[in-house]
C-alpha cells in the first residue's frame, strides 16, 4: 500500500482494525509511526470535545472568526465542532511535525482509553458471565478460574497496535479498566502510572501483561490481587 492511500484511510478512521492498515503499519516503521501519531490525535480531540466548558467560551471563540462563511454557520454548529476541524486541518497540513514527536507508551494509550469508559458500559444490569469472559481469554493463552468481580464489558481493543483485551468492572472504588496485553509483546511498561486524573498498575501474568486502571482515589490493590490469584495463562 503506498503512502499517499494508507494516510488517507487512517485520516478517514484513525481507530480502524482494518487488517490491511495493520499489516502495512507493522511492515513500515513510518506508517506505523503515523497510525500511532494519528491515534493519539484522535483521543485528544476526543477528549476535548468532553471537557465542561464555561457558557461564555463560546461566544469568545465565534467572536474572533473572522470570515462569513462561519458567520453564516455559527447557528447551526456547536463550537467544538468547528474546534475540531481547525485543529484536524493544522494536522493534516502539518503532519510531518508528529513524526519529530516521540512515540507514546502502551501505559499512555490505555490511560487516554479509559476516558471514554461511559460510552462503553451497556444497559443497565448488564453482566458479562464467566463463560463469555474465558472465551475471549483464551484468544490470549488465558482463563479466568474465578470471578474477580461485577465485569460490565470484555471487548478486544488496540493499544497503539497492541492487540488487548478490555475488562471494564463495576467495583466498590467506581469503574477500572483491566486491560490484558498479548503475550509476546516487548512493550516496557512501569509497574505504576498515572495522569492528571488516573492511576494504573501493571504485572506480568506467566507471558501475558496486565494493567490495571481506574480514578486516582481508587484503590485497586484488591482487584489486582485477585486477577493475579485466578487469571491463568499458558506457558
């Protein structure tokens, strides 16, 4: 795939699966580069876009347009999404800039993820069961020999091009995200992370590598001694 085709595709969907995108990403160092980059743009706006802003900023911001063709539309479209394509536009000119910006880390993509776990988390009442959970495991080597808690979601995800599994669980402490890594992955990840507003923890289980996410206030020390008591992966 050539360069000019594989950008577009990832412009179009930065977070697609498509085995063609990744097959390409994995055999280039560059494109690779670019998905990662791209990606990691993709979770900013994502997050700016849900940041409560004050009722004033809006009207700040179509004050200083200068042009009447946002005039025209300021009525019909919220700020944000005018923000957004301000800032999806700079990229795409300067997209060189990001190559010269080094590579995010694993324990970055999944702390950027948990941003949006409300988006993720189905009805009300909602329970993955023990057999749905150990069918997806083993996709990785692993099972699950006991429950280790109320698992609302267990959807396969990608950190950077990190094939993952994500277990979102409903504890005392609010919702953390247990995301478990495919083994053989040379990813270097500390065994405690946080941002502004998470923490993380993370271990090796047998080959197979586990975070553990959740609010800062969390205590995860009991979730995660539980997944290391009852989740089991092959050698």
């Amino acid at each position: 795939m050539d360069d000019l085709t594989f950008r577009r595709r990832v412009y179009e969907d930065p977070d697609t699966l498509d085995q063609e995108i990744l097959d390409a990403a994995a055999k280039d160092p560059k494109k690779r580069l670019f998905l990662q980059q791209t990606r990691q743009m993709n979770e900013q706006l994502k997050s700016a876009v849900n940041v409560p802003v004050p009722d004033e900023l809006a009207h700040k911001l179509i004050w200083q347009q200068s042009t009447d063709h946002y005039l025209q539309h300021k009525r019909k479209q919220r700020w944000y999404v005018g923000l957004a394509a301000s800032v999806a536009l700079v990229t795409g000119i300067s997209a060189t800039m990001w190559f010269m910006r080094p590579p995010t880390q694993l324990h970055d993509h999944a702390l950027a993820h948990v941003t949006h776990l409300s988006k993720e988390i189905p009805r009300a009442g909602y329970q993955e069961n023990m057999e749905q959970v150990n069918a997806k495991l083993a996709s990785f080597g692993g099972t699950m020999k006991q429950p280790v808690g109320d698992i609302k979601v267990a959807n396969f995800c990608h950190l950077q091009l990190t094939r993952s599994l994500h277990l979102i669980l409903d504890t005392p402490t609010g919702l953390v995200s247990v995301f478990v890594v495919s083994p053989g992955s040379d990813q270097q990840v500390p065994e405690k992370f946080e941002n502004k507003i998470y923490q993380g923890k993370s271990f090796y289980q047998q080959k197979a590598r586990i975070l553990v996410v959740g609010d800062k206030r969390a205590n995860l020390e009991p979730l995660t001694q539980k997944l290391k008591e009852n989740m089991v992966f092959s050698a």
